[in-house]
C-alpha cells in the first residue's frame, strides 16, 4: 500500500508517521498482536506530545471516557459496537481504531440490506470447486475470516442495515470464536488478537434491530453528538461548504445566521430543553442528527440560488426543517406547534422565522 | 508510638474510617478526642443504642433562635462514626473537642449570616466541594456569598493532586486513600496512613498558612487546650484523636497554653442545644440541598461494608438492581462488566477500578450504551435511598421548639379536640395563622384540615380549618426535623424536593397551589420549574387540561394574597396553550368513554381560561380568540367525536361568539340525516348537557331536537334513547316541564302546517316570534296592563293611549323597550 495519490489514503498510510512514532515512544505492554499498546491507542486517537517530541494530532474530538472505554473494550476481547445518529464519526473512529490496534483497517464488511451470508463467513471460488471439489484452495475467505486466522480487527460498517438472519451469523464468531466450515468438516478458529468493530445506526428507519443474542456479545460505545452549539454550526457550516461546492451552489455569506438557527432548532428539539436550559420542549421522533441540519441547510441554500435572491433566508429552510421535523404526522406536528408557540414565537428576533414557520406549517 | 494518636482523616471517607478502626484496635486508647461540639458530649451516648442507625446527625441550635443551627452529618463509613462506636462498645469515654457551637453560632449571627465554616472546618478532606458535607445545612447564605467565600479559600486536597499529576482531586484520594488494598491491610504498619497524611498536610501548611480559614485559629487552639487537658488525665499514649486531616500539624504543634487561652478570650457566646436528627444519603449526596457534600454516598457506603472483592460485589448489585427493573441482566454481563472496569482502570493507570471505571462499564456492557437505566444505578445505589433513625430519647428537636413559640405568638394552642377555626385573611394573625397550618401540612403534619365553612361564606378572603392535635403529630414533627429547624424552613425544603420528585403534573400543580397557599416564596421558583418542565414532556392533554384550574386558582389566590403571581399566570397561560395546541389532535377517533373524558376535560379547560384571560386582563395577549378559535375548529370538524362538538358549539354559544343562526346552522348541520343516530344523540348530549333552558327560549333549537327525534329510525330509536335519556334526567324538574309543554304545543308557527321557520325569523307583521303566535291578542295584551302601570309607578289612564296599540307582548321582545321609554 505504497501509492500515495489515492484519493483518499487509508488511516494507517495517512498517519504512518505517527503510528511509528507512537510504537517507538510505547513502553506498556501490549495484548498479543497489537501494534501498540491499549495506552498508545488512546492517545493515537484523543492525541498528543510524546516524550521525543512529535505531536499527535487529535483524530477523535470528544469525551476521552469513550475512547477508553472502546480500546479496554477491544483489549477484553469483546467486540465493540459503535453506536450514533448519522455524522457522529461512527466510522472514522472504527477506521482509526483499527489501524492503531492491527495496523490494517482494511478488513472490512460493509453492510447493506444485500450483505449476504458469504460476505461475513466465506465464498467459494466456483471454477476451483467445479475442477478440484471443495477444498481449502476453493475457498474465498470474507474479511472477517482473514482477521480471525491473522488476529487482527475486522471492521463491520453499518451493522444495522444487514438483514437480521445474517447478523446473526456473527454469534458464532463472536461467542465460540471460530468459524465453522461444514462443507469441509473443518473450522476457522480465532487466534489472539482478533477482534471486531461494528458501527451501527440505531435510530434511522429501515435498520434491523440486532437480535439480543448478537448484542450480548457486544460492548456498546454511543458517539454522543456534538457537545455545543458552536461545534455544531462550525461541523454544519463546513460541510456545507464543501457540498456546495461540488453541487456549483453560489456562496452564501449571510448564510450563517440561519445556520445557526436551524442547528439551534435541532439541538433543542432533539436535546428536549431549549439553549438557555430554561424551557423543557417535547422531542420529535426524527433522530434529527447533525446530518440532517447539513441537508436542511443545503436544500435552503438550492432554494435561495435558484428562486430566491441568492440570501439564504427563514423561508428558504423553513420547509426543510418542518420536514425533518415531522416525520410522523400526527405527533410530531403537535411537538412542533408547541415549539413554534412557546418557544420561537417569543424569542426575539426570531419573527421572520415564526412566520415562516407558521406560513408552511398551516 | 510516642505521644497521643493523632488522625487526620477525610469526613466520609470509608478507606479513611477503615484505617481509623485498624489504628484504634492496635493503639487501645483510654479516650478519643472527635472533632465536633463539645455541647454533644451530653448525646455521645445516644449513639450505642438500638434504635440508632446512621445515617444521622448531630443538630446544634440556638435556644432562642432555631433558624441558626448546624449540622454534623454522619454516615456508617464516616470515620468519625467509626471511632465513635468503637469507643463505646468498649466503654472508652468519647469528647468532642472543637470550638463550643456556642462560640461558632453566635460569630455566625455576628457575621449576619451563617458562616459555612461555623460548624467543622471541611475543607482539607473534601476535595472539590470545599464547603463540605459538614458544613452546617441550617439558614444558609445565598449562593453568591458562599460562592465568594469558597473562591478565597485553598482547597488543600486539589493542591496535592495537583502535584501528584491529577487533574480531579476526588479521584487521586481515592486511589491513594480509599482504593489501597483491603487485604494487605493485615501485615502493614496501621498508623503509617496518618503518618503519611500528617507529613504532607504539614507540607501544605508550611506553605499555605491557614489556607484563607482565619476561624481555624481560635478553633485549633480549642482543641489543642482539650488534647492537653485529656492529656493530662490519661497519659500520652492514652489519647487518640480523629479529626480532619488538616488540623493535624496544629494540632501536633507546641503552642503556650496562654497563647491558646488569649485566642479563646472574650469569644461571644449563645446558649446552645444538640441533638440527633435522621439523615439521608440524599442529602449527603452533593447534588441535592445546599450543594455540599459528597457525590456517592451509596458508593463509599458499599466500599466500607464489602468485606472484599469490591468491584465484583457491586457489579452484582447492579445487576441485581436491573433485573428488579426488568432489564436483562445475565451473569455473563456481570463478569464482561467486572473485566472491563478492571481494563480500563489498567489504561487509564489507576491502581483499582474505581466509581468511574464501573459506571463506564456498566453503560458499555449492561446498558447497551444508554443513560437511562444509569440514571437509575445513580439515583438508587451510587447515591442511594438509606434513612437513618434516631432514638425517641434523644432530645426534641428545634422544629418544635419554633412551632411552640410560633403557637404562642399566634395564640393558637394544640388541643386534643375537635376545633373549627374560621380565618379571615385580610386579618394579619389570621393570615399568619392559616400560613402556619398549611405549612405544617406540608411537612406532613396534619393540624388542621381545610373544611367547608359552615356559615356558607365562598369569598376567598376566608378560610375554614378543623384543628385537632394528636399525639402522634409530635413524632411527625419530629420526622420533619431533617427539613430544616423553622417551620418555614423545613416547608420550604420539603417542597422544594417535592417538586423535584414528583412525577404526575397535576401533583405538581397540586403543590404549587400549596406553596402559595403557605406563602413560600423560596421553593415557588423551584417548584414553577417542575411544573413548566412537567407540562412541557407530558403529551397528554387530559393531564394537561387537569393540572390547568389549580393553577389559574392559585393566580387568583396570589391576587387576594399579595404574593407575586406574575410569574405563575406567566406559567399558567403556557400550559393553557398547551392544551390549545393539544386538543384537535388529542380529539380525533375518539371512542365513546374517551369523548366523554375529552368533554370533562374540555369544560375544567375551557372555565379555567377563561378565568385566566379574566385575571391577568392586560396582560393577555388573545389567548382566549386563540382558545375559542380551536373550539370553532373543532365544533366544524367532522372526524372530532359527536359529544365534543356539540360541547364546543355549546361553548361558545354561551360565550357569546356564536353569530345568530349559528348555532341552529350547527345543530341542523348535527342533527341532518346523514349523520349516524347514535353520534347525532351524543352532540345533543353534549350541546344540552347542563341547562335546558336553552331549549326554552330558543324555539328554532327546540324544533331542530324535535324534528330530528320524530325522523329517528325505530330500530335505532333504542340505541338513541339512553343518551336522550341522560341528557334530559339531569334537567330541573321545571325545565323538563316547559320543554314538554312547549313539545306538546306543538312546532312553532299556526299549528303543524307551519314548520319551524328557517334560520332569521323576520320581526314583520304576520310573522311572530318563533314559538308565538303571528299576531297580538289584544284582550289578552290588555289585560297586563293594569298590573304594568302599577309596576312603573303610573296611575293615569290618559297615557294609555297607545298602550294596547304597542305591537308586541309586553312580557317579552322589543316593543315593551319604546313603550317604556315613553311611559317614563
């Protein structure tokens, strides 16, 4: 994995750097086939200045309890379920994690509701098995069983969207730690240092809840969502920008009071108590992630370019966010009015937005 | 072991209260020396009996001023609890040997206010609340004053952290003090902790002075003059000290005698009563009360009582805990949960799994990542629900003592009997009066009961109680001694942790209405901020519309009273939108009993709005169009439940905003063929309910019923028939009669070809009134007139001349308005 133009160069390559350094600096036991040891790790990720000097860059910011809690967890030999709302770095992490750990993040199943059984356990290589009958050689070993047999970390994304028969051939892998392969009358089995990462969204629709039996096998870590405000319009307003970009929007400089309005909404509705902490608000059932602020606000943005005047204005995300907002009509719609009416409506200079509101809403 | 045994613990501290019990079997001391008043030497003994069981504490109060008192609290992990029980089980003499409370609450009342420091000095062992769990709980200073006070003190604990390298200075004692080794406790030297302890106090010390606590001076120098006295009596190795770690060096320093006495000389002095009140761990708990304390009471109450394994025991408690709760809890789980708390103390660097570690571990292995069963380990076990009891000897509590001098004050003595007493509220003494009994009713003292006043009277300057004071009211007060030492005091706590545990809305609003009524401004806010909080997450609108009438009454109340309701009618009208908002959706596909509930609901709401619009006058900002709007919506809608629209048709009939015709144009709408019988039925019962009189004066409504009941099927005439049946039973007899007789008459206009005229009947000649006849009998006309010339006080007949002339009735309608106006 030498090419250094790929668009976009796994962990491990972008920051080898670091990982060497760390290796070189770590003096702390490490579980079997670690790279680095559980300290290492954490530091990888949360960040910081080693003794000979080079600076960790920060790849996760937020709560250091979840990235100790994640490597003890990997450190345990239990598997780690990453759980959050769209946009919470579920993925991220599970990709650095898996690379400061094995120094591969490239074990990887990503699931989809077409993810099949052979994508987990094993496929067959058919002109192999039609000219020699089955056999080691036939075999098309998944990721999850290449991590197994080397004892590294194989990483499930998306564990949610896999249909529930299928997740549950993970039990096996998780509990008894090996991979039986029946058509040979052999198995698979785990050597130290193997272990699993699982990212999954739990509030989303169309997700298949995991079975109790594949979740026991799972410590949970949730990704909490950005912790203040200004996090939130800084992650929205970036990638906003960015998306903007490639889909030719013009700027909108005068954008980001709306942006902070709109996040100010999310974060309430979803957090149940307004900024100020002084007001309770009931919660919609949308997750309302930070995902969906950034499409709100891209959405008002296609607005405002193509029929506005160019100003990303109340209008232009009013509609957006009633959509986001009310997913199911009967109740959301009361969580939202009542909203509208003890909240927006006295809230000084917010009576454009009330009025935008009420316009779409009646 | 030369000289007295001196240790300086960390108040609650179980690894502290461990290592004194180890210190105190090895050392045999022939008396203990505890820091503390003096005056509880008296009640020291209380502690040995049965019936004491901590949580508790020691409660010293000004005689003639309960108000300023402090407490003591004292767990069964706290060190000083510990060394107590140890000395009495073997019968060694226990002292208390701080400054006199005498001493330390009068300075408090010089300072014109409670000094937090007037009680124990906490500060060195109770890291990041420096005011601590000893700190006294009594009338405390506003926050802002604490808050000051804090800032210019050093907190000695955070300073050693600091430079062990820790950034939390309550995790670095425990890993260096509550977390060592339970097991290798046997083969150590069991005073090298104190030793340790006192050397970097001294340390400390050396640099800091007394660390921004001038007090500290007269009450170090106290207790070095008893040390030396205890000295004196039985020998240097005959003492043993437990005191906060912080005084140790003072204490082991050599200082003249007269120096100390000089210190002590002419200190002011109140007379001083102590006595043990039950506690909590809830109000040890930081979290809860006056801020001070430690956070997980529970916690450290499990690491004292294990006998080992300590993680592993309370992993099984969690689950056991999770479990009574109907969560999943395998024995797996537990052993996951133990490995994994185990792990990560091992990558965070802490010598043991500490309260953090098995949180994080918990949430990732049992809870499925969630904080909502945590929320519950917090509550039960890591704070947790223990209630200490206290002997019925010890003595009364200042609770009492208040109450006794409130009832002499407002000459209201307890008697045995039934007793009514009738207030006047506009009467100072009567006010103060009903304000003291609700209050007591508050704290669960049932005094006096409001009754119906027997002279009838409703103004709500007036008040009915039924006093009767039973024995047992005595033991209720006593229980409410933990509230606080006034009347007002413990009421305005009690409510206050009412509010926040209270779950129902209309509980809240329940006590918010008793807040008022008692005149406790303190806990209004707190228990104002239940209640929005409350009515903002409940989604039921019922329990909306039932917390609503409380609530506008208490505004009304706050009126007669004079207390502030500015802010309550601020939270009255948000739930009142509330509810507006709520309605049309909590109204559709209702079956029959909900739309019956819906219709009860819908009356207390609508009578309470009103109400509110009519209290708050200016104030309000149309929330009554917006609320009549949402009943003309829902009166028009088809999908709401026959009974509700017909209700709000009636109200707003009876308001006034029904424009003429309207409400026959509704009930036509109702009552047309096309609607189901049975939902037909439930609208008259809805529209009806409550008053026939209606019925009476307008014909055209009369005669929409009786056409519509005469069209009624006769297989579903049966159906229709129990809800007419209910709806008409609960007129007046004399109603039900004139509705019958008008039936009988007959539709309006001449006899039964004439049908009800449509909609506006026109006044025009030939055309009657609907139910009256198209013309005037003028025989009949005039012979009222005799009677009305007497009523106007006119005799004369030469005015009468255009009398019999005048076009209508002279009972009813338009024309006696002229006729009037001209005879006068």
């Amino acid at each position: 994995m030498t090419e250094t133009n790929a668009l976009r160069p796994h962990a491990e390559d972008a920051f080898a750097e670091e990982l060497k350094a760390l290796a070189a600096a770590d003096d702390r036991p490490r579980p079997e086939r670690w790279k680095l040891s559980p300290w290492a790790v954490a530091t990888y990720l949360l960040g910081g200045t080693l003794p000979d000097g080079t600076v960790v860059t920060p790849k996760y910011v937020g709560p250091r309890r979840i990235v100790e809690v994640a490597v003890s967890t990997l450190a345990t030999d239990r598997a780690l379920l990453l759980l959050g709302v769209p946009g919470t770095a579920k993925t991220w992490v599970s990709e650095h994690l898996a690379a400061a750990v094995s120094g591969d993040s490239t074990l990887l199943v990503q699931g989809t509701a077409g993810t099949s059984e052979e994508a987990i356990r094993y496929g067959w290589n058919y002109a192999q098995l039609l000219a020699h009958g089955p056999s080691r050689d036939a075999l098309v070993p998944s990721p999850v069983m290449r991590a197994m047999s080397e004892g590294m970390t194989a990483r499930v994304e998306e564990l949610t969207r896999i249909p529930a028969d299928v997740q549950d051939t993970l039990i096996t892998v998780l509990s008894e730690k090996t991979l039986p392969i029946p058509e040979l009358g052999q198995e698979t089995q785990a050597v130290r240092g193997f272990n699993l990462i699982a990212t999954a969204n739990d509030r989303d629709r169309g997700v298949n809840e995991l079975s109790s039996a594949l979740r026991r096998r799972f410590n949970t870590v949730v990704l909490p969502l950005p912790a203040t405000a200004d996090e939130e319009v800084d992650i929205v307003s970036r990638r906003v920008d960015q998306i903007g970009r490639s889909l030719d929007l013009p700027d909108a400089p005068e954008g980001l009071e709306e942006i902070r309005r709109v996040v100010t909404v999310f974060r309430e509705l979803r957090d149940g108590v307004t900024g100020d902490g002084r007001t309770k608000v009931k919660s919609p059932s949308g997750t309302l992630s930070t995902a969906e602020a950034i499409s709100v606000v891209t959405g008002g943005l296609a607005l405002a370019a193509h029929f506005g005047d160019g100003v990303l204005r109340s209008s232009d995300v009013a509609a957006g966010i009633l959509g986001a907002v009310v997913r199911d009509p009967a109740a959301d719609r009361v969580v939202w009015q009542e909203y509208l009416e003890a909240v927006v409506r006295e809230r000084d200079g917010w009576k454009d937005f009330y009025r935008a509101c009420r316009e779409v809403s009646a | 072991m030369n000289g007295p045994l001196l240790m300086g613990v960390r108040h609650h501290g179980p690894g502290s209260a461990r290592a004194v019990r180890d210190a105190l079997a090895a050392y045999e001391p022939k008396v203990l020396l505890v820091e503390g008043p003096p005056e509880a030497d008296a009640v020291v003994a209380l502690a040995a009996e049965k019936d004491m069981r901590p949580p508790v504490a020691l409660l010293a109060h000004a005689v003639d001023e309960p108000g300023r008192a402090a407490f003591w609290p004292l767990a069964d992990f706290s060190p000083e609890w510990v060394a107590i029980s140890w000395a009495l089980e073997r019968a060694v003499p226990v002292r208390f040997f701080d400054l006199p409370a005498a001493h330390s609450l009068a300075a408090a009342g010089e300072d014109g206010g409670l000094d937090p420091d007037a009680g124990r000095r906490p500060l060195p062992e109770d890291g990041p609340a420096p005011d601590g769990e000893s700190a006294p709980e009594g009338a405390a200073p506003s926050e802002g004053e604490r808050g000051r006070a804090e800032a210019l003190r050093l907190d000695p604990l955070a300073v050693l952290a600091e430079t062990a390298g820790y950034d939390d200075p309550e995790r670095w004692w425990e890993d260096v003090v509550e977390h060592r080794g339970a097991d290798a406790a046997a083969d150590r030297d069991p005073y090298a902790p104190f030793d340790a302890l006192r050397e970097a106090m001294g340390a400390l010390r050396e640099v800091h002075g007394d660390g921004g606590h001038p007090r500290d001076a007269a009450r170090e120098a106290h207790m070095r003059l008893r040390l030396r006295e205890a000295r004196r009596e039985h020998g240097d190795d005959g003492v043993a000290v437990v005191c906060g770690a912080w005084h140790v060096p003072a204490l082991a320093a050599t200082v003249p005698v007269t120096a100390d006495r000089q210190l002590l000389k002419g200190l002011p002095k109140v007379k001083v009563e102590v006595t043990w009140v039950p506690w909590t761990h809830r109000r040890l708990g930081r979290h809860s009360g006056y801020g001070a304390g430690i956070a997980s009471p529970g916690w450290y109450g499990h690491l004292f009582a294990a006998p080992d394994r300590p993680v592993e025991r309370w992993m099984t408690r969690v689950a056991g805990l999770l479990r009574a709760e109907d969560h999943g809890v395998s024995p797996s789980h537990v052993i996951e949960a133990v490995r994994m708390a185990e792990t990560l103390a091992t990558v965070r660097g802490r010598p043991l799994a500490g309260l953090a570690e098995t949180v994080d571990a918990v949430r990732s292995v049992m809870c499925e990542g969630s904080d909502v069963p945590l929320a519950l380990i917090h509550d039960r076990l890591i704070v947790g629900d223990d209630l200490g009891e206290v002997p019925d000897g010890a003595p009364a509590v200042p609770l009492q003592r208040d109450l006794t001098r409130l009832q002499r004050s407002l000459r209201l003595k307890p008697e045995g009997g039934d007793r009514e007493l009738e207030l006047d509220l506009r009467k100072d003494t009567d006010a103060a009066r009903s304000r003291l009994l609700h209050r007591l009713r508050l704290l669960g003292v049932h005094w006096g009961t409001p009754a119906r006043s027997r002279t009838g009277s409703t103004g709500t300057f007036r008040e009915t109680w039924e006093l009767r004071w039973e024995p047992e009211l005595s033991v209720r007060l006593a229980e409410a001694g933990m509230w606080g030492t006034t009347v007002l005091g413990a009421a305005t706590a009690k409510a206050r942790t009412d509010a926040v545990g209270t779950t129902v809305l209309a509980e809240v609003t329940d006590l918010a209405e008793r807040c008022l009524l008692a005149d406790l401004p303190d806990a209004l806010p707190v228990v104002m901020r239940a209640l929005t909080d409350r009515a903002a997450l409940d989604s039921d609108v019922g329990h909306l519309a039932q917390a609503l009438p409380p609530l506008v009454r208490s505004v009304r109340y706050g009126d007669v009273r004079g207390t502030d309701a500015e802010a309550l009618a601020e939270v009255a009208a948000g739930l009142a939108e509330r509810v507006r908002v709520g309605l049309p959706p909590a109204c559709a596909g209702l079956d029959a009993d909900g739309a019956a509930e819906m219709r009860g609901h819908l009356d207390t709401a609508h009578q309470a709005i009103a109400l509110l619009a009519q209290s708050r006058g200016e104030a309000d900002d149309g929330l009554l169009d917006r609320w009549q709007g949402v009943l003309r919506k829902l009166a028009s809608r088809d999908r709401t439940p026959g009974l509700v629209r017909g209700r709000c048709a009636r109200l707003l009939l009876d308001d006034g905003r029904l424009a003429d015709g309207e409400a026959a144009r509704l009930m036509g709408l109702a009552l047309s063929p096309g609607t189901a019988p049975d939902e037909a039925a439930a609208w008259i019962e809805g529209f009806l309910a409550g008053g026939g009189m209606l019925l009476v004066h307008d014909r055209r409504l009369l005669d929409l019923v009786d056409g519509w009941l005469a069209g009624v099927p006769a297989e579903a005439f049966t159906d229709v028939l129990p809800l007419l049946r209910r709806t008409f039973a609960a007129y007046e007899s004399g109603v039900r009669r004139t509705v019958g007789e008008l039936v009988r008459r007959g539709p309006a206009g001449e006899g039964p070809a004439g049908a009800a005229p449509p909609g506006g009947a026109a006044d025009g000649p030939g055309v009657g009134m609907p139910g009256f006849g198209p013309d005037l009998d003028p025989a009949r006309a005039d012979a009222v007139l005799p009677t009305l010339r007497l009523l106007l006080g006119r005799a004369g007949p030469g005015e009468t001349a255009a009398g019999p002339g005048g076009t209508e009735d002279a009972g009813a309608g338009p024309g006696t308005d002229p006729e009037l106006g001209r005879v006068s």
